[in-house]
C-alpha cells in the first residue's frame, strides 16, 4: 500500500485519469519525424488571423488578473444568442462547466445518467463529487433515449446528452430532443452538450434535418443547460475557454464554485475576436463536410465500417485490435484516438484534417492493412 493511500479521498483512489494522446517527440535538431496529429478533433487551421491578433494585444496586459466575469465576452455571447448576460457562463472550457455542474448539483447517494461511449469527461466529472454515473445502452452507435430515460431515477440529478456525440459522432435530430426533454422528471437538469454544434449545424443544412432547439428550451425556462465551447470551430482549444447557455439561478450557483480568474486575459480576448470572423468558421466547416466524405469513402473503400458524421472526426470500425492499429499508424506518422478506453477496442476515432492531412491519413491506412 502506498504512502497516501489511506489518505486521499475514495473518488482520487477509484477513478481513472484522462490519458491524452502522446506529443510528437522533438530534439535540439528536430529530427524527429513530424506527427500529423488526428486524434484530438482539433481545428487543423488554427484560430482566426482576428483572434490572433487579439492574443498579441492582451500579452501587454499579462501583468494583471483577467476579469473574473468574463463582462465583455459575456455581454458578446448574450447578444449573439438573444439571451440575457445572466443566462451565460464563461468557464475554462467547457469540461470545467461541466465539473462545476457535478459540484453543484450532485454528491454521494446521487447519480447522473449518460449513453455508454460517450464523453470521457462525464465519469471523470461525476465520480470526482462521488456520485454515480449510469450509463444506458446504446442503439446502433447512437443515443437510445428512451433507455436513458429509462434509466432516470429519484436520486438523479443530471443527465448528460452530448450532440453531436463524442466518440461516435451520432447525432440527435431536434424532434427526438424535444419529445426527450418533455418526458424528463422535474428533479432532473439536462445538460446539451454542443461541441461540435458548427459543425452539427453544417451538417443538418446539407442533409435537410434540424438539429437544434437547444436556445428555445433555455427561452422557455426549461432546466436545460447548453455547453458550447471554441476549441472547435474557433481553433482555440490550447487557450481552454468555453461557456454554458442556463437558467441564471443555476448558472449563479455555478459561478459560485469555479476558480478564481479562471479564463485567462489572452483567452477572452481571443474569444471575442473570433466571435466577429465567422467567415474563418464557415470555411473550417466547409472543408470539414468535404473532407468527411472523402475520408468516410476512403475507410470504407478499405473495408472499414464508418458511422456517418455530425462531427469534425469520423468513428470506424477497423474489425480488429484498435491499439495496434493505432500503433501502426503512427509508426507511419499519423496519431489517431483507439477507443478501447470507451467500450470500443476494435475502433478507432479519427479527426478531419485538412486535405493533405486527410490523403497522408488513408495512404498510411492503406499500407498498415485492411480489414480482417
């Protein structure tokens, strides 16, 4: 038994850690081979020229505490999305909203209620206040609803929807949702999370669905918080700032509990000049519905089963052992996500690069093998 074992709290004994992909190794002489990196869903065309640009202005004021409020950036995102400044949370990233959520609203004896292989984050948010995580079955790679409603009990307090989803990249249409949040008990919050709702919503149009009606819930008062973050779309994921769309007497409670000066100066400046380049957005979703068709056609022309996207990575199948291929791949130069860690060991989780990333990514599949 170790040193502190006995020491620290059951929930830091039991849970696992989140196990990010490795960094490209460097040198003093960079000889390393480059690693093209499609493991993460990062925007492989980084923030917008504006944002940049905002970055670089806000060193000069590095000496001093960022705005704990987040008042400009809030005030930006209320008006973008016609909701009231208190209706909006600023957090660093929106895997801290969610851990502020678990923090407010569950504790031992409680449960929250997900999909199995969904986010990660969830079981690592629920299990950290040493709460319950029930996860329902899935139905043919995406959410069964009904089963998670199912699921719900007395002691539930949270369910988790993430829509698009991570790692499948399934997604809800907005009738489902609705029927979905009528028939959700009063005691119980659902938390949208929207990630990857740009790129959702580039989809939806193409395919003449409807994905959304998330803001319309929160207009009507429902108990239903929307997470949204820039990591994505905005190509801010190494400045870690996302925020949540909720009723403001939870959102204050919320507040409440998150870390003082938790989003950086450089990272709210950022944030609000990528809010006014949305044509840097409409040309990272562009590029992300082409190349979804041109990788999925690729896989599957491999012999590969790829579940159609919603998201900016697609979920295949590679009919055996993920980690090895996984393995094989970066040997070849390219990291993608093998998804053992969520329920899946003969599947891989690969985010769309750019064009050349994307030939780079399926040239290296073709030679490591094809389905067995």
């Amino acid at each position: 038994m170790s040193r502190f074992f006995d020491l620290v709290s059951k929930p830091a004994r039991e849970m696992g850690g989140f196990l990010p992909s490795p960094l490209p190794r460097r040198s003093s002489l960079d000889t390393q081979p480059r690693i093209i990196k499609l493991d993460s869903n990062e925007n492989p065309f980084g923030p917008s020229p504006r944002a940049v640009e905002a970055m670089q202005l806000a060193l000069a004021a590095a000496n001093s505490y960022p705005d704990d409020d987040c008042s400009e950036l809030r005030r930006k995102l209320a008006a973008y999305h016609d909701v009231p400044t208190e209706q909006v949370l600023v957090t660093a990233g929106s895997t801290a909203l969610l851990g502020l959520l678990c923090q407010t609203m569950l504790a031992p004896g409680l449960n929250a209620v997900t999909s199995e292989r969904s986010f990660i984050v969830y079981a690592m948010a629920v299990h950290a206040v040493g709460a319950q995580l029930i996860e329902a079955p899935m139905q043919e790679d995406g959410f069964d609803l009904d089963a998670i409603l199912e699921a719900i009990n007395e002691d539930t307090r949270v369910v988790f929807l993430a829509n698009p989803n991570n790692p499948t990249g399934t997604m809800l249409d907005a009738e489902a949702v609705d029927k979905f949040i009528a028939e959700v008990p009063g005691h119980v919050v659902v938390v949208l999370d929207e990630a990857y709702y740009e790129f959702a919503s580039h989809f939806a149009v193409r395919r003449k669905v409807e994905y959304s009606g998330s803001l319309k819930y929160l207009r009507q008062g429902a108990s239903v918080v929307v997470l949204r973050t820039f990591s994505k779309a905005h190509g801010l994921a190494g400045l870690r700032v996302g925020y949540g769309l909720g009723p403001a007497e939870l959102l204050a409670y919320c507040a409440r509990m998150r870390d003082t000066f938790s989003v950086s100066t450089v990272a709210q400046a950022a944030a609000v000049a990528a809010l006014d380049d949305m044509n840097h957005v409409g040309r990272v979703v562009s590029n992300n519905v082409e190349q979804a068709q041109i990788l999925g056609v690729g896989l599957s022309e491999l012999g590969y089963r790829v579940v159609p996207t919603a998201a900016n990575f697609l979920y295949c199948d590679v009919s055996g052992d993920a980690s090895g291929f996984a393995e094989r791949l970066r040997g070849e130069g390219v990291s993608v996500r093998p998804l053992g860690g969520w329920g899946a060991p003969n599947c891989i989780r690969v985010s769309i690069g750019t064009p050349e990333q994307n030939q780079i990514f399926l040239s290296a599949a073709r030679k490591v093998g094809g389905a067995t």
